[in-house]
C-alpha cells in the first residue's frame, strides 16, 4: 500500500483523492 501512497504524492491530485 506504500507505494499507492508514492503514486498520489507523486501524482498532481495528492490532495484531491488521497484515497486513491
């Protein structure tokens, strides 16, 4: 699950769907 977590703080909308 860590690397999900990566994958949003990577992507643009870290903040707009942290869940996915």
């Amino acid at each position: 699950m860590d690397e999900a977590k990566e994958n949003i703080k990577s992507s643009p909308n870290s903040g707009l769907q942290p869940l996915m």
